[in-house]
C-alpha cells in the first residue's frame, strides 16, 4: 500500500521509500537503506600505466536499471545519489574532466548526465572532448578500439584551469573510451563511478591499496 507523502517528508529518489530521519536532518541520505544496500561499492583503487584508477561501484543490475533511468528516461532527480559517497574535497584541487556523450545524445537528452551527477556535489566539472557520431559501447576487440580513438576527440579550443587532470566516466565497461581520452591528454588519475564487473577481473592484479581516496 503507498503511503501518502507530504510535501516536506523526506524519501528516497529512488524508490519513494521515507528515509532515515537522523541521515536526512544530517543531510547524508537521498537513498533508503533498502535501495543502498543494493548498490554493490567497490572503493577499490588500481595502478594501470603507472596512473591510479579509483572504482566506486561494481555496476550490476540494479544500477544499471538506475543508470538507464537516470540517463535515457531522463529522470535527472536522481543526480545526487550516484556520488553519495565521494568526498567532493578530494576533487577540489584537480581539474575534473568527464567523457562526454556524442552531441545527438546530447541534443536528444537535453542533459549531460556526467556533468549534472558533479555538479550536484559541488564539483566543478570541465568537457574538453566530443564525440564526432554515436557509440554503444561493449567488450570490443582491437579494432573496435581503434574506432573509439577516431570517434573521441579532444576540443582544440577548451581552456582548463591549471590543475593535475583527474578523468572521470559514469561507466567503465571495457576502459576502451577512457584509454582513448588518455591517449589525448595528460591526466594524473582516473575515476569511475562503476566499472563492469569483466573489467574489474581482468585488472584484478593492477588492485593497490592506498590511503588517499576520494570516498567516504
Ligand atoms: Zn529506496
């Protein structure tokens, strides 16, 4: 049965679900427990090339339904719960650059999910590359690799503070579009908020364990 809810009752965005009194006064929840518990966090850092990835969730099903709502049914409300966890003062002194979708995405959505889900922490968020057409990624073999590199560019004319580069994508699924922006650029670190869980085994032994990381 649904509850009747009052304009000021606090609920999760996922689910309408009230939540926790004592996290919302704190200002912490957006999600109840019920729907957190279902998000799979990672908080796993990798060194890749001599450069630090940084995993927040393991994507599964739940948060792929939560991503496709969020990014295709375009229900923007949910912008805030994806970096609930992330500590938006370890940004503060990096220059954070998102991949971007391609512009017909763009134009189709009339938002840019990455940017928002920053921006709703307070994160400045900077867009140096675009994509010339339309890309579904998947587990791509070689070749398709290398149309991701022809697809990614780098804006010629994009000034960016003078800040290390921190890279940052919603979803890492094979890493091919991040390597691509990384050919481009010269970025100290990488952060994903999921990455899939085949990309997560194969760079299983790259795991470090560091004490900076930017999660709570
Ligand atoms: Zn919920």
């Amino acid at each position: 049965m649904s509850q009747a809810i009052t304009p000021d009752e606090s609920i999760c965005l996922v689910c309408n679900a009230p939540l926790d009194e004592v996290a919302w006064i704190l200002g912490e929840a957006k999600l109840c427990q019920n729907c957190r518990k279902q998000l799979q966090v990672h908080k796993q850092a990798y060194r890749i090339e001599g450069r630090i990835w940084y995993v927040l969730y393991e994507y599964n099903d739940f948060l792929e339904r939560l991503w496709f709502r969020y990014k295709e049914q375009r229900d923007i409300v949910l912008a805030p719960i994806f970096l609930e966890e992330v500590r938006a003062s370890f940004f503060s002194k990096y220059c954070v650059c998102g991949l971007c979708s391609s512009e017909k995405k763009r134009l189709d959505r009339g938002f840019e999910p990455l940017k928002e889900i920053f921006m709703a922490q307070g994160i400045e968020f900077y867009s140096p590359f675009y994509k010339n057409r339309d890309w579904k990624q998947n587990h791509q073999h070689k070749q398709e690799r290398k149309k991701i590199a022809q697809i990614l560019k780098k804006k010629s004319l994009y000034p960016l503070p003078n800040k290390a580069i921190c890279l940052v994508d919603d979803v890492c699924t094979s890493g091919a579009s991040l390597e691509a922006a990384l050919s481009q650029m010269d970025c100290a670190m990488v952060f994903v908020v999921s990455a899939h869980p085949v990309w997560i085994q194969e760079h299983a032994a790259m795991r470090v364990s560091l004490r900076k990381v930017p999660w709570k």
